[in-house]
C-alpha cells in the first residue's frame, strides 16, 4: 500500500531530479551524484529538496508520502514557478548552511557534539 519512502528527502531519490529542468540544473544534479553521500554538496542539495518539499510537514499517512519522497520531488520540481538559477541560489544557500552547521559541530564515536566557539 505505500510506497517505499523515508522522513526526510533521501539521497538514492537524486537520480529521478536530473532531467527535470536546464542545464544548470541538470549539471548540478550530476555533479552531486557523483560525490559521497555524506558530501557536503550533496548535503546540501538534499536540504534543499527538503525544503522545497516541505519534507518536515509531510504525515506518513498523507498522499504525497504514500507515493513516495521522488515522485513527490519530481511533482514539485515540475510545479515550481521560479527559474533555475534561482534553484541554484537555494541550493548555494543550503551549501553555506550545511557548511556553517559543520564548521560548529563534530561527529564523534557516532555522536554529534558541539564544539566550543
């Protein structure tokens, strides 16, 4: 009955964005599938799918999440009203936000600590 889907937008869902828009889209999506999961990049380009889809807000009985985290991207990809670059400027800040939360914080023995300022 529901579709094979997690809380937040996951990175194996990045492949289903690449054809959807430009060029320069589609060269960032490309670019970010090349880089390891835990990449900041591609951190970053999944926050920012995030965001866009309103992952925090979806129910796991709601219909966006009976169909699935890509379908659900690929729904507001084709949806969204701005341009490409302006895809870019999100993902850029998403980028500065992913590396500012990084440069605070640690990951050690598998627990995230905060490091002093």
């Amino acid at each position: 009955m529901y579709a094979d889907n997690e809380l937040l937008f996951p990175h194996h869902a990045l492949p289903s964005l690449r054809r959807l828009r430009g060029p320069q889209w589609q060269a960032l999506v490309e670019r970010v599938m090349t880089l390891a999961e835990w990449h900041d990049e591609t951190l970053a380009l999944m926050l920012m799918m995030i965001r866009l889809n309103g992952c925090l807000a979806c129910e796991t009985d709601s219909y966006r999440a009976m169909r699935g985290c890509a379908t659900c991207a690929l729904q507001t990809l084709r949806r969204y009203k701005g341009s490409d670059q302006e895809l870019i400027d999100a993902y850029g800040q998403a980028l500065d936000d992913v590396r500012q939360f990084a440069a605070h914080h640690s990951i050690m023995n598998g627990l995230m600590t905060t490091e002093p300022a």
